[in-house]
C-alpha cells in the first residue's frame, strides 16, 4: 500500500450549515432521498444542563463512509464489486461488478451505503474519486467554511491530516459490537460515540463466497459474469433483495 487516504475531522467547529452535504450531492449526483455524508448532533449531557442551563448546546458531528481497515463490507459483497483499492486503501464500488443485491448494506455498521434507485447498484462516498483524479480534495472538504474537516495521506508525515495526527489527540467512532478500525478521526472528543449500528453478512452471502472462491482463472471470470447477469435478474425490476438499509441520523 503505497498512500493510506483519511480523514481527520475538528467536529467542535462544525456549525452544521450542512455545505458538506449540499456539495457533496452535486458533484456525485446523489440522487433525492438520498446522502453519501452526514452531520450528526447531540445535545450537550443532562447533567451540565441541569447544573447550568447555559450550557446546553448542540454539537456537530460530520462524518461519511469511514474507509474501514477492517471492512464488513467487503466480507459480504458476493462478487468483488465492493473491495479495498490496495493504492490507498479507501474502499471503493465496482458498479459494473456490483448486482445491486444489497448485502454490503447491512455489513456496515454505520449506515453509509444505499442502492441508487435509477442505476440499481450500490453506492456510497469514495471520497470524491472523480476530484482525486484531477488533483483536487475532496468536496465536502474545500466547502467547509470553518474547515473542520482536513483530508490527506497519512502516511505520508507531510500531509496535514498525518500532522494533525501526530500533533492532535483523536478519537475515532466505534461500534459497541465491532471494531471496523474506521479512517475518520475526531480531533479531541466528539458526539454522538453510541450511533454505529452491528455489521451484519447474510447468511445465504457468506455461503455464496464461499462457492465462488475456490474457483479460479477464466472459468471463476465466467462464474462471475453468469452469477451478475442472473443476480440482476433474480432482483427484479426494482432491483431490490429484502435487505434492511439502516440510515442513522
């Protein structure tokens, strides 16, 4: 692996005006009803509320997909559509591979991945692919006005978001049932921590991998491209299996 790309996120200076989300939704053409980021919230603690009423406030927690080192969704794709691209370890979505069958969806624990209702595949933020090629950052992070959120390499000791790792403390959002060893840290603390939700692989799609991975070369290429074709047919018109998509908010 030669670049780890992540995410280092300042949520205490998030004002949630929600730029991140808006800019984000033009320049992947998410579709309506539809978000590849978010901004969470809560409510300062009960207790420093009651102690002082001043001090109840909102804080403001964006976040998107996570770009786990240890990615359930991956685990549960059935034909390698969802994988770990191995230059820089972001987890990205072959559309042209992927069946639209939704098992990925219920394997992340943080609800970052929905089916496209026109092109019937899934999808999910791959932090701006399009934009990293033509030498641009992300845009959820040229947007932010009060640039909480600071994008890089972190290998790479140069970037600023390795910097602000080796100079910051963080923290990252874990689950209570899985440690995905999630790619956006928080500077310092942040809120809500209890959100993400437990990664779940369908049964019937672990037995699926587990009769395609001992088949190899060309004849595991046409396994794969009969097991597409037939999947997209099985699906339906509206290209659904009767997998639940959580969306945390």
């Amino acid at each position: 692996m030669s670049k780890k790309l992540a995410m280092v996120i300042d949520s205490a200076v998030c004002i949630d005006c929600k730029a991140c989300m808006l800019a984000c939704k033009v320049e992947n053409k998410v579709p309506e009803g539809q978000w590849r980021n978010w901004v969470k919230q809560q409510m300062s603690s009960p207790e420093a509320v009651i102690d002082n009423p001043k001090n109840a406030r909102l804080h403001f927690q964006p976040g998107n997909c996570m770009h786990c080192d240890e990615a359930f969704c991956v685990q549960a794709c059935p034909t390698g559509a969802t994988y770990r691209n191995p230059d820089d370890n972001t987890i990205q979505v072959n559309k042209k591979l992927c069946i639209g069958c939704g098992s990925c969806i219920p394997a992340c624990p943080y609800g970052a991945r929905y089916r496209h209702p026109e092109q019937k595949v899934v999808d999910k933020c791959d932090f701006c692919a399009n934009r990293r090629l033509r030498g641009e950052a992300p845009a959820c992070v040229v947007t932010c006005p009060t640039k909480a959120r600071t994008f890089g390499d972190i290998k790479d000791p140069s970037s600023d978001a390795a910097r602000l790792l080796k100079e910051k403390t963080t923290v990252r959002v874990v689950g209570s049932h899985t440690d995905t060893r999630p790619n956006l840290y928080y500077v310092s603390s942040t809120a809500p921590m209890d959100w993400p939700g437990e990664a779940k692989i369908p049964t019937a799609i672990g037995l699926l991998k587990f009769l395609i991975l001992p088949v190899s070369g060309a004849a595991g290429l046409t396994l794969l491209a009969v097991l597409t074709m037939l999947g997209r047919q099985l699906l339906g018109k509206d290209g659904d299996f009767d997998v639940k998509e959580e969306h945390h908010d």
